[in-house]
C-alpha cells in the first residue's frame, strides 16, 4: 500500500466515527489553546513591562532601601529599625557634584496596597482612595512625566511648605469627573483608619498627564504634594534622628555610558553618609536591573503555566491512547481481513499512527484558533483591565501545532503496534 492510501484508509475510519474522533480531539483542542492563550498573555506582560519601565524616563538610576535581614515584628511595619534612605542623602549626593548626574529627585510615598498609612483624596464627599506623593520640582523632568493642565510643585512650594497639590489623572476623574480641578480645594486624609489620621486641606494647582500603569505603580492614581510639606504633616516619616525618610531617589544621567562610575560614585557618597562597613543599606538599580527582575518573574509565571497546558496535554495525549486501544478491539475484524488479503505490519502499524496524527494535528490547528480566539476576547472585554497586553507570537503558533503532532506520535504508536501485531487467523476467529 502506498503512503496515499494508506492516509485516505486512515480518513475514512475516523469519519465513520466521527463523535468519537470529536471527543478524541478535546483534550488536544483544550491544551494547544491553553498554550497560546498563556504564551500570548506572558510575551505580553514581558513586552508590556518593557515599555513601561522605558516610560518611567531614560538614563534612570533609582536608589533604594535595602537590607539583607529585613526587621521583623512592629518594626518592618513602621518601616523602623532596619534599611532607610534620607532627603538629606540627596541633598549630600547633590553636593558631591559628581560627573554624570544630569538632574535628581527624592520623593516619599504613603499609600496603596501593603501602606500602614492609607490615604483619601476628598471633595465634596466624593472620597478617592489614592497613593500620596512627596515631590520635588525636578520629579517632573527625571520621570519625564509632566502636567496637562495647571502647574507642577515649585521651588517657591518646597520653601514655604505650601499646601498645594497635583492630581493624577484618575484621581481628577474621580474627583471632578469634567470639571477643571485647578484651584479648587479638596481635603486629603491620611491615617490607619478614620478614628486615627490627619486631615489638611489643599489647593488642587494642576493635573498630571495620563501614563497608564508603570512597574513602579499607577500614578494616574498618585497624588503630588511638596515634599517638605509632606515629610512636615505625615505621620511616621521622620525618624528619631530627626531625618526625614525618602523611599526613592531617582538619579538622571547625563548619559548611559556613564551609569556605571555614576553607580559606584553615589555608593560610596552614602556609604559614608550611613557609616557603612559592612553590608549596604541601600540599592542602586538601573532600569536595565528593574526590567531584568521584572522579566524574570515574568519568565517564572510563564514557565509555570505552560506546564499546566503541557500536562493537560498529556493527559490528552493518554485520552486518544485508550480511545485508539479501543478502537483496535473494536475493529478486530477489519484487521484480520486486510491482513488476510496481503496488509503488511507496516501498512497496519502507518495507518493508526497516521490516524492519531490526523486527530492531533487538526485538534492542535483548532487550538490554536480556540487560543487566538479567546485571546481577541480578553482584547474585546479588556479582561486583566485596559492596559493588559496580549501577544501571539509565530513561534508559539508553530509550537502549539509541533506540540500537537508530537502528542499523537507518541500515544498512538503503542495502539498502532498492538494493531500491526495481531494474527489474522486469531482476530478473524475472535470475531
């Protein structure tokens, strides 16, 4: 028999079973769609993370708190006793003049998820749960995000400790919804919880530019205030020194070539600031660093769930096993007489693996239209929210359907050799 008709034998048997062959092909279907669906979201929050971490300026350096053996009980809640970054460390890195820095900007947070302190942006009792911003003017340009309407914090702000705020864009919405935000007043809250907080009213001065949610948070929900005016109302932001805590320096620099002296240069400005012998209590991280870790979770997420598509394609696999076992049983007879008439082993043993490949490869190219599918319907209905990215990339396409052909390769030979191995006296005398 040539490898023609031994494909077209093969057809002909699966379509007169063809609910058979439907439900052979659902564990293959569910598991190729599977891998395109998660593939497309990983390369998308990969390539998605990418963009955002670029939009948070160029050239960053951004310095953190940092500390191996983190305090533990009461302490790491209130941020005390272990790890701290200081405006004062700013402003001691600033004097140092070193070559390469273009522009810096200290800023403090409170606010948001797994923030002791939460606060409420308040206008005519309409309440805004919001991330509070102490900044400095030159926040602007490092993090390259600027305002569409009004003004920014001034160094006249900065002097005077004025009570002045900018709005995220989300946060004007909520807020104001169309209405012009500058110059009116909102209250902001801050606290644990409304029975212990403070409450200060500020003048809205202007509205930021709509970014979308970045690595570092969503600052379309962020609220900006003068740093000083911030460190001098909050609770819990300065330290028993008298220091006030910052909980990021951001550092712009002149030019990329020259991040790593920059690095090691503002290292050793708060080594000795912090009297430092030992270990570092602080991080100097580039973007590069921040997209590096980033990805890596990324990668570690993706790795994970391609392996639950991978097993549920496994147990496909076993699924079309049993049902090609009991299709040999059931055809006995049809194997006896063709072996009867001259089939060879060969013949017998082609035809089941071609019929198993048959039913994986069109079930692998119906997965990967399921996976597409349900991708265009995340896009449709913003599942993950709007600014989710999903990406189906050729090589996962021509992966899923490899995937596909490989299973039923693998868990139709062992049918197929059970086939082939029949005697045509003994199945004829079976039936």
């Amino acid at each position: 028999m040539s490898l023609i008709d031994v494909v077209i034998t093969s057809l002909v048997a699966l379509r007169g079973n063809f609910l058979r062959t439907l439900l052979t092909m659902l564990g293959i279907i569910i598991g190729i769609a599977s891998v395109i669906a998660l593939t497309a979201a990983g390369a998308g929050a990969q390539q998605g993370v990418a963009s955002r971490i670029k939009g948070l300026g160029s050239n960053l350096l951004f310095v953190n708190p940092y500390s191996a053996t983190p305090p533990g009980g009461i302490a790491a809640v209130l941020g005390a006793g272990g790890a701290a970054l200081y405006y004062e460390d700013e402003q001691a890195i600033r004097a140092a003049e070193i070559p390469g820095i273009d522009e810096m900007a200290a800023q403090t947070t409170t606010g948001g998820a797994g923030s002791l302190l939460q606060v409420q942006a308040i206008y005519r009792g309409v309440n805004s749960s919001t991330i509070l911003v102490g900044a400095e003017p030159s926040y602007q340009y490092v993090r390259d995000f600027y305002v569409s309407d009004g003004r920014f914090i001034s160094q006249d702000d900065l002097d005077k400790k004025s009570l002045v705020v900018v709005l995220g864009a989300q946060v004007a919405d909520d807020l104001f919804g169309d209405a012009d935000p500058v110059g009116n007043t909102i209250r902001i809250f801050a606290g644990v919880s409304r029975q212990f907080g403070v409450t200060f009213n500020f003048t809205v001065v202007g509205v930021m530019e709509r970014k979308g949610v970045t690595p570092t948070g969503n600052p379309d929900n962020q609220i900006f205030v003068a740093l000083p005016a911030f460190q001098a109302r909050v609770p819990l932001i300065r330290n028993s020194r008298g220091y006030t805590n910052v909980n990021q320096i951001s550092i712009k620099l002149t030019d990329s070539s020259k991040e790593a002296s920059v690095r090691e240069a503002v290292a050793n400005v708060l080594r000795k600031e912090h009297n430092i012998v030992n270990d570092d209590d602080f991080k100097v991280q580039s973007q590069s660093d921040v997209l590096s870790t980033a990805t890596s979770v990324d990668r570690t997420l993706q790795v994970l769930l391609v392996s639950i598509a991978i097993i549920s394609l496994v147990v496909g696999g076993i699924g079309i096993m049993n049902i090609m076992l009991v299709s040999v049983s059931e055809r006995t007879r049809e194997i006896g007489i063709r072996k009867a008439v001259g089939a060879k082993r060969m013949d017998i043993l082609m035809q089941f693996v071609i019929e198993a490949l048959v039913v994986t490869t069109i079930g692998g190219a119906i997965g990967v239209l399921a996976g597409i599918g349900a991708i265009e319907i995340a896009r449709t209905f913003e599942i993950g929210g709007n600014d989710t990215k999903y990406l189906v990339t050729p090589f996962w396409v021509s992966m899923g359907l490899t995937m596909s052909a490989a299973t039923g390769l693998v868990f139709g030979v062992y049918p197929a050799w059970r086939a082939s191995r029949l005697d045509p006296i003994e199945a004829l005398r079976r039936e």
